[in-house]
C-alpha cells in the first residue's frame, strides 16, 4: 500500500493555502453581492429623486395659485375639465353615434 509522508511545514502550507483560496472566492461573493446592491439603491434614489422634482414643481404652481388667488372662473374651469361637472342651467348633449 501506499504511505503519505506528512510533513508540517507542507501540511501547514496547504492549510494556508486552502484557507486563503476559500476566503478569496468569498470575498469576491460578498464584494459581488454589495456592487449589486449599491447599484439598485442608486437607481432607487434616481427615482426618489425625480419623484420629489415632479413634486416640487406641483407645489410651485399650487403656490402660485394660492398667492395670485383662486377666482370663480378658475373653479368653474376645473370642475369642467377634472371633475366633469355642468352648471345647473347648461344642457348636456350626449353623442350616441359615438359608441
């Protein structure tokens, strides 16, 4: 049969060895594992970011609204156009053809 001599500086060095490769491809793992995440709460803060532009700019114009004042005409306007409401005196025409 065959004998394997163990030496101890040898047998010391392939543990080194060893211990050092696993903890490399660790290492790497974890490193892989930490750009990806990085990278998607960098485009999460992307779209946080231009979430909070579009905002910005909608509290601008409600503010320009407020300090120019809200008229009569100005209420009439949205409830037509947003609402889809009538004046109690307006006629409603429904286009049947259309359907």
């Amino acid at each position: 049969m065959f004998k394997f001599k163990t030496n101890g500086k040898r047998f010391k060095k392939l543990v080194f060895r060893l211990f050092f490769v696993v903890f490399a491809v660790w290492l790497v793992f974890n490193l892989v594992g930490v750009q990806t995440s990085i990278s998607k709460k960098s485009h999460e803060l992307d779209a946080l970011r231009e979430k909070v532009k579009t905002q910005t700019k909608k509290n601008e114009l409600l503010q320009q609204q407020l300090d120019f004042g809200i008229t009569d005409e100005y209420i009439a306007r949205v409830a037509r156009e947003k609402l889809n409401l009538v004046s109690p005196l307006e006629r409603v025409f429904i286009d049947v053809a259309k359907e």
